[in-house]
C-alpha cells in the first residue's frame, strides 16, 4: 500500500490496471450483445415466434443499462491516458488520435440507432423492418472494438511514423492503424466477446430454469445462446493459434514468458500450470512434448526462441504464464461444455436438463469473463516494460505526479459503486417484470391491435 503512494510509475499501472480490468467488462457486453439481439429478433421473424422477439426486447432493455455504465468507464479510460501517460500521447497522440476518434464515432453510431430501436418498439407493425435498424447497432459495436483494438495492436507492433532524436515525426495514422498485428487482435478480441456474451445468457436462462420458472422461453434462450457459444468457441481457438503463430515471429519475447520457455531450442514442449521456484526453476507442471513448436510454427521440429535470447530488462514478467493457463483452461472448458450440450440435445441425453448440469453452465458465464480479464492482463502485462514496444517503456510514460494513489483509491470507490449499481438495477429491472408478465402483457396488447 505504500507503494501505491510513493512510486507513481506503481500507481499508474495498478490504476490502469484497475480501469481496464472494470472496463473490460462492460466492453464485452457492449461487443458481444448486439448481435445476439439481431439473432433473436431475427428468429422471431422467421419462425414467426413472440419468445424470441420479446427476448430481443428484454435483453435490450437490460444492455441499455450496461452502455451506459460503458459509457463512464470508456471516458474514464480516454481521461486516465492523458492524465498518468502524458509522456505517451505527447509521443504516439497524433497517430492513435485517429482511431480514438473513430471509436467514439462507431460508439455514437452504435447508440444512436440503439436508442431509436428499442423506444419505437410499439411505432412498427412489420417487424422486419424494426429489425433493420439493429443492423447499425451491431456494426457500431464491432467498428468500435476495431479502433480501440487498433491503437492496442499499434502499442504492440508500432509503424507508420519515423523517430528522430525522441521525436516522432512523418506521422501517418492510416499506416499505423493497420499494422501486423492488428488483424489477429481485432478477430480473437470479436469472436471472444461474442463467445463470452453467449455463455453470460446461457447461464441467466439456465439459472432461471434451475429456479423453477421452466418457461419455453428460457429453454429457447439457453438453447440459442449455448450452440452459438459453440460456434464461437471453435472460433476463438483458431484464432488463438494464429495469435500464437504471430507472437512467435513478431512477439517471441512475450510467448516465451507466457509459456516459461526460457532457452531456444527445437522440438519445443509446452508447458502448463505448474509454479517457479526462487531459480526460476519449473515445478509440477504438464509438459506437452513438440506442442509449443506446433503452436509457434506449425512444426513439431521447429526451434522457438526463448527467454535467453533478451536482455533481463526487456523480459516480460513472468506472471503471464498464469494469466495464459487460466485464459486457455476456461476456454477449452468451454468449449467442452458447449460441444457435450449440443450433442446431448441431439442425442437426447437426459443429463443435459438436469440442474446439476445447469449450475454448470450457470458456472460458465462469469468463468467466460474471468477468461477475458486473463487474456487481456495477459496481452497488457506480456507487453512490459514496453507502453509502445521498442520505443518507449512504461517508465518513461508515466507522470511523476505524487496524487496517483490518491486517485486509485477515489476511482476503486466509483467502479465499485458502478458495479453493483449495475447489478441491483439489472436484478430489479427483471425480478419486478418476469417473462410470464411481460408475454400476458404482449398477447393482451396484440388481441386489442387485432379486435
């Protein structure tokens, strides 16, 4: 706790770190949730079903919310670069100015349209053409996942710009924006948030199933949710593999410290779980023999670079390894639990309804989020002691302001009250309107349209 107050270097990466782990959260929903209103609405139409377009009305009314927490936390973000990386935007702030400003479109785009959809709800009567309206929706969520996603890839792989004497200089931001790294962040960070919101609605319609309400809406919604975190899951796991592929050419340094790979070698294992010793000496971990070499280059024979191949200075902290096994461990579970689902509803097993295995999945949601607080400290912290890697690290960045940990403290407070703000509002938007009202409510109205 001292630390937090003396050494502001300390307190700008642990409230950074705080802000973005917050944020993270609320970026996943604001992703991933749109499309899944799109599915539902857009089966409502097809199957002429009422369940699936009042799924699309109640889960937009629940994502209104989490936007609007979004909100507060994106500024917070926009607000903390200036404030504790001052030396870092003075650098990159004319080439990652484009992107931010791209982000806050898409999001102002994305909000728009949002807010049109949901309150002229009751002013469509062909609801295809309601329907067309979320098409800018989820293409606001996706273009703003792109822009940021972009500046994170130009931190990790910077060009478009030439440094001479510490000064940045011929700056072209549409060159920076596209840089190697961009396309296989921007891919794993869609397909993740899609697959993580997939399983956060799969564990709400099963944890109602669990409760006794065994609505067909819910079995519909669980149904829905739990193939499509299949599909997402796969796709998340190849992507992962050409992010691994992409590390080892361009990032060795952070595969290598994700993986404990500490000397160049061919025919590479690779290592999971398992703790260090005060040598940095591996201890009850599970070694997979050639598979790191698979993952790095798709050879069981190749050599990959280890961690002898860097000054100590510029090596990654260690910890990623941790991060990276939870990332992985949740994902095939996941993907596990999702494929075992599916199958079984095909084949009929009866295990598949029974609660134990619904407090499986309800597990599942905030297991899937937790994979994405993971993944992310694992990118952010892999990338140490680089803020822009290879030219400038996160010492060189920061403020020396001595009021840091002053501030982490005041912006622990407000997420904390964001947060369960959040949750309390959420709880009693749906406990006082179950769907069994809402669906009498509906027939009622459209008996009256009809008469």
């Amino acid at each position: 706790m001292n630390l937090l107050f003396e050494d502001p270097v300390f307190a700008s990466r642990m409230l950074t770190l705080l802000t973005l782990s917050v944020h993270a959260i609320y970026a996943t929903i604001g992703v991933g949730f749109p499309l899944f209103i799109m599915i539902a609405h857009w089966l409502g139409i097809k199957k002429n079903d009422d369940h699936y377009i009042l799924m699309a009305r109640r889960w937009t009314r629940g994502y209104l919310v989490t936007v609007a927490v979004g909100v507060v936390t994106g500024t917070i973000i926009g607000l903390q670069l200036s404030l504790l990386w001052p030396n870092f935007m003075e650098l990159a702030g004319n080439i990652i100015a484009l992107p931010l400003f791209m982000e806050v479109f898409a999001f102002f785009f994305e909000a728009i349209f949002l807010g049109i959809y949901y309150y002229t709800w009751d002013r469509f009567d062909d609801q295809r053409k309601h329907f067309l309206l979320l098409i800018p929706v989820a293409l606001g969520a996706g273009a703003s996942a792109l822009f940021i996603t972009i500046v994170n890839s130009f931190m990790n792989t910077p060009q478009g710009f030439n440094l001479i004497n510490g000064q940045l200089t011929d700056a072209n931001p549409f060159l920076a924006m596209f840089t190697l790294a961009m396309p296989t962040k921007v891919s794993h960070v869609l397909a993740t948030a899609y697959m993580t919101v997939a399983f956060m609605l799969a564990a709400i319609g099963a944890y109602r199933l669990i409760k006794g309400s065994n609505h067909v809406y819910h079995k519909k919604a669980l149904h829905m949710t739990m193939k499509a975190g299949l599909i997402f899951s796969v796709a998340a796991a190849l992507i992962g593999d050409f992010s691994g592929k992409y590390l080892a050419v361009y990032q060795p340094e952070k595969l290598a410290a994700a993986e404990w790979h500490f000397k160049t070698e061919e025919g590479a294992p690779l290592v999971l779980y398992g703790v260090l010793d005060e040598n940095e000496n591996v201890k009850y971990a599970i070694e997979i023999p050639f598979a790191l070499s698979i993952l790095a280059h798709g050879n069981p024979t190749s050599e990959v670079i280890g961690l002898d191949q860097f000054p100590e200075e510029e090596i990654p902290p260690l910890m990623v390894h941790y991060f990276f096994d939870i990332m992985v461990t949740i994902g095939v579970f996941m993907l596990v639990l999702s494929l075992t689902y599916w199958i079984g509803t095909k084949r009929g097993w009866s295990f598949v309804s029974a609660n134990w295995f619904r407090w499986i999945i309800v597990l599942g949601g905030p297991l899937s989020f937790l994979a994405i607080e993971a993944g992310w400290w694992m990118t952010e912290v892999g990338r140490q002691p680089w803020i822009l890697r290879g030219i400038m690290t996160v010492d060189q960045a920061a403020t020396t302001s001595d009021y840091v940990g002053v501030m982490f403290i005041l912006f622990a407070l407000l997420y904390l009250i964001l947060v369960i703000g959040t949750a309390v509002v959420l709880r009693r938007m749906f406990h006082k309107n179950p769907i069994e009202s809402e669906i009498e409510r509906y027939k009622e109205k459209q008996a009256g349209e009809v008469k």
